[in-house]
C-alpha cells in the first residue's frame, strides 16, 4: 500500500564484506544473494518504495559494482528476451528502475553502521532519512515495516526504531532498549545498549535494520565516539538523541528473517518459494 511520504530518501548501508557467506561473497556482494529469485536489496528497496521513499541512496564499497549494475537497464539483455515470455521476469525490477532514483557514494573504510550512515549525509542532506539494512529482509502482507514507522514519525515528529522481541539469550547479537511504552507497540526510549551481555540486557527488545532518523543525528555522530570493536556505533549515537530530544521504538507487525546468518537465509528462502509454490496452486510434496 502505497501513500504519500513526508520523507522520499532512504539509505542502504551495502559497504560490508558479507564474510559469513564466504566464499559465495568472494566476488559479489552479500546484497546481492538471491532470496529464490530476487536479490536480498532489491526486497529492501521494495519496501522503501511502499513508503514512498523513491529516492534511494547506497553506500557501496569496493567490488560492490554488482548493485549498481542491478539497477541500470541492460539493454542487450533486454533485446535477447523482447516479446518472449521471459520479458515478465523482468517487470518488477524495471518498475524499481522507473519510480526510483538512485545515488551512490563510497565507505572507505569499514568503520561501523555509525560511520557508513555519515558518509550518507552528501547523499540526504539536511531532512529526515530512512535507513534498511538489506540483510533484515522483513515481510508484512498489509504494510512494510519502513511504512509503519513513517507512521510513527509523522505523528511525532523524531527518530524512529524497529524492535524485535528475541530469545533471552540472543539480546549480545543485538543493539537493546530500555524504554517505557507510550502507545501500543510504540516504546520511548530512555537507553540502548550495543550487544550487551544476555545478565546486563535491559530488555528483550532488539533494534532490527529499519530506522528513521532526523537530520541531527549527523552531528551527534560527529561528536560520538568509536564503541565496540573500535566502531561508530549508530545505537550509541541515537542514545544520545533520546537524551536531547526524543527516539522511539516501533514494536512492528511482520515477519524478519535474518539473512546476515545462513540459517535466516535458507530459512527465507524457503518461506518465500513456498509462497510462490502456493500461489501457483502447487504444494511442496
């Protein structure tokens, strides 16, 4: 469901080395791998475009050229299957390619979220942004994630995060809140800890890769410094926004699958091929 957005730039962190899929990743990018028959970014980018965010900016590193090419026509190809029935595999992408704008810019250095969401600032400039991480590939049949937290924004004008409940002893894989609930579903955020031990976890709420963040988060992530592993931590800096000013957490209808881990990756795939398998009437034997 599409409606109109008060925000129209979205931002894809696509920088990272995707060593959990080695040697798959060798030579393309984890953004890239195939759920059945679609890569994991172009899902991302779907749900952007549901929220009405058309303008989409992605932080590429090097051998990342795959992503760009995903979204460019290619006109031999397009020659080879013209007028054969083939020519519908490609509908949905081109509809991404006609609705969509896309910018790219570079992450030297692998420094963290924190970091690749600052080399972002030349793409967005000074209004509020979305953010998805491609590798939280999320699925809701009514409304995407990213347009449940636009929803959120709207009414309240701040940063916004996606939370997850998790297993108890998963929350050090995680960014964690503590917070109270001010609506259904919606958190304020008094605190967030960065992959905290599973006795110090101030909740079993973790922030999944959807975000919407206000333009001050630029700033605080000038004057943050490195966290964990040596990394500009986007949990550290959004710790200080909900100090200043305001950050909720959006408990979102929908499914995740972590495709970052190759257990959430078969898993998602699987969901989706029986999906497909369903609609076409067939059942898994």
């Amino acid at each position: 469901m599409s409606h109109p957005s008060t925000i129209k730039k979205c931002i894809f962190p696509a920088a990272g080395y995707g060593t959990r899929f080695l040697p798959a990743t060798k030579a393309m990018p984890k953004e890239m791998l195939p759920v059945v028959d679609k890569p994991l970014i172009q899902y991302g980018v779907e749900e952007a475009m549901a929220a009405g965010m058309t303008d989409i900016g992605i932080i590429t590193g090097r051998g990342k050229r795959a992503v760009a090419d995903h979204f460019d026509i290619s006109y031999e190809l397009e020659h080879q299957i013209s007028g054969t029935p083939k020519e519908d595999l490609l509908k949905d992408i081109r509809r991404v390619i006609d609705e969509c704008t896309f910018s790219y810019t570079r992450q030297i250095e692998m420094l963290g979220l924190g970091h690749a969401i600052l080399t972002a600032q030349t793409l967005v400039g000074e209004q509020p942004f979305g953010v998805i991480l491609a590798d939280d590939l999320c699925i809701d049949d009514n409304d995407g994630v990213m347009s449940q937290l636009l929803r959120i924004y709207v009414k309240y004008r701040c940063s916004v995060v996606a939370i997850e409940e998790v297993d108890p002893n998963e929350v050090d894989k995680y960014g964690v809140i503590d917070g109270k609930e001010i609506e259904a579903g919606v958190f304020k955020v008094d605190g967030m800890v960065e992959k905290p031990a599973v006795d110090d976890a101030p909740s079993h709420l973790a922030i999944i890769g959807r975000y919407i963040l206000t333009p001050e988060i630029f700033d605080i992530l000038r004057r943050t410094p490195p966290g964990k592993n040596g990394e500009l931590q986007i949990t550290d800096a959004l710790q200080v926004q909900a100090r200043e000013n305001m950050v909720l957490a959006c408990r979102f209808d929908g499914r995740r699958f972590d495709c970052g881990s190759v257990d959430g990756f078969v898993e998602a795939t699987n969901f989706f091929y029986d999906r497909r398998r369903a609609a076409a009437g067939e059942v898994r034997p």
